[in-house]
C-alpha cells in the first residue's frame, strides 16, 4: 500500500514540477518573441485526495493539457478512486476508473472558465434486480475558477462547477466544489 500511495503521489506531482519550467514565449536577440515550443504550451496539474481510517479513500486524477492560445487551454487525464468502508459487515470495498477531457480559458489571471467531460466505470445498484452492477456514468462540467498564483506558473484552483447531465447514477450535487492544483498555465 505504501508504494502505490508513494507512486500515485509521484505520478500527480513528476508532472507539475517538470511542466512548470519555460515562460511561454522566447524573446530573441532583436527583442521580438518566437512562438513557444510544444513543451513550454503543456500544462499538468490535477487533484488528489487521501483519507484513511474506518472510511478509506483515495482519489487520483492527475491532468495534462496544452495551451493553445495564451488564455485556451484544454486536456485529459485518468481517473480513479478506491473506497472501503468498514461500517458495513463484510466492509464495502469498490474501485471506480474514467477518464475526462476538458477545457479552459483565463478571463483574467485570477478568473478562469471550465468545462470537463468525464465518464467513470463506478458499482452502482441496479433499478429492477437491486444488485451492484457496474456502469458508465457520464458527467459533463461547467463552471469557473479563482485561481490562487503561487509563483509565475502555478496556482491553487477553487472550481464551482454545475453537472449539466445529472445522470440518476451520478455521485455528485449540484453544485460541486473542487480544490486543484495547476501549473503551467
């Protein structure tokens, strides 16, 4: 277990620390700019949560994405979560995996646009035979951001975001609150 939390933890931060070099465009000798390479337009970033105890979860979603504009981003990243909780006789135990595309545009250097689309493969209970099935559900995000700076590149993301599908297998309200990390961007 210690090992795969060291490797989920160094799979969400390898990214944003490599990521986080490069200032975008590169100033040549007559003082004009070149446009940025491929490497200086990737961005990283994503969320990660822990919780252990009777209740245990763990939620990884590291994020990568490509500047195509100055202030237009978009991107993709995998998803996925554990959970076990131990109130229950035998304790419930599942695994839920996905993935999501998204997009971004900064309206200002602290205010952002988003919208994601992601669909997860989650155990759910089935309407007629009320036993655990596993299904894909989709979600489709939109919403904004306050971006927190915490250097030239990076930030902390606080996103209210609103499901727009609201399938009836969905574990999410409306609306939903995210805290991120992004850098790069």
């Amino acid at each position: 277990m210690k090992k795969f939390l060291l490797s989920a933890l160094l799979i969400c931060v390898l990214p944003a620390i490599t990521l986080a070099q490069g200032s975008g465009a590169i100033p040549d000798n007559s003082g004009q700019t070149k446009s940025a390479s491929f490497g200086n337009r990737l961005f990283g970033g994503g969320d990660l949560s822990l919780q252990f105890g009777t209740f245990t979860l763990i939620y990884i979603s590291p994020v990568i994405g490509y500047k195509l504009t100055n202030k237009l981003g978009a991107g993709l990243g995998p998803i996925y979560s554990y959970v076990k909780d131990n109130t229950w006789k035998p304790a419930y135990e599942t695994s839920t995996y996905g993935g999501k595309v998204f997009a971004q545009y900064s309206f200002t250097r602290n205010f952002m646009g988003y919208t994601e689309y992601q669909q997860v493969n989650a155990d759910v209970i089935d309407d007629f035979s009320y036993k655990v099935v596993r299904r894909n559900i989709p979600f489709w995000f939109v919403g904004g951001a306050y971006v927190a700076p915490i250097g030239a590149r990076s930030g902390i993301m606080a996103m209210l975001l609103f499901d727009l599908i609201e399938d009836p297998y969905s574990y999410y309200s409306n609306p939903t609150f995210r805290l991120g990390f992004t850098t790069g961007f």
